[in-house]
C-alpha cells in the first residue's frame, strides 16, 4: 500500500532547484557543461515538479484506497483522470471515492 510513497522521492530534486549554486553544483556532478539559468526558470522547475509530485501522489493514493472496492477506479489512469478532474476543477461526478480513505485523500 505504501509503494506509492517512493514517488516521493522526486521532493529530493527540489533541493537542487532551491538555488543557482546548488544547480551548477549539481551540473558539474552529472558532467554536464554549466548553462546560465535564470531564476524565473528555476521557479518554473520548482512550480512544475510540485505539481507533478501532487498529482503522482494523489493519483497513487487515490488508486490504492478505491482499486479494490470501487468498480469506476479499476486502473491507474482511471485514478489519474480522476485527481485530475478533481484539482483542476470541482471534479465531473461521475467517479466518486467510495470509502473513506478515499474521501479523505480527495478532501485533503
């Protein structure tokens, strides 16, 4: 039930996006030629692998807590159409989460 935790493990890039420093550093360490980010772009990283960690963690969540006993979550794209729909507007109704993990997830 937790292996869907392990998508937290994309938080650990976040660290490198804190700073222009931390981001040469981390260049040079791949072996990559040093390029000139600005900070507007270091943003957008950060807002970009926030919302993909949401969604991936939402996704994994909602599928764990509903794939066994809800019909309308069979798969994890099922899942994924989901908490789409559910962060990005008020959702269509037509999958609701049926036990209360599942609730809890979408209300969190």
């Amino acid at each position: 039930a937790l292996l869907n935790l392990r998508l937290l493990r994309i938080l650990k890039f976040q660290r490198v996006l804190t700073d222009q420093s931390t981001l040469t550093k981390f260049q040079m360490a791949l072996g990559m030629e040093e390029r000139v980010v600005r900070p507007y772009q270091l943003q957008l990283a950060r807002v970009v692998v926030t919302v993909f960690t949401l969604v991936s963690v939402s996704t994994g969540l909602i599928y764990t807590a509903e794939h066994e006993v809800n019909p309308e979550i069979p798969d994890y794209f099922t899942a994924l159409y989901f908490g789409l729909t559910t962060l990005t507007t008020v959702g269509f109704g037509d999958i609701v989460p049926l036990t209360t993990e599942g609730r809890v997830v979408v209300a969190g």
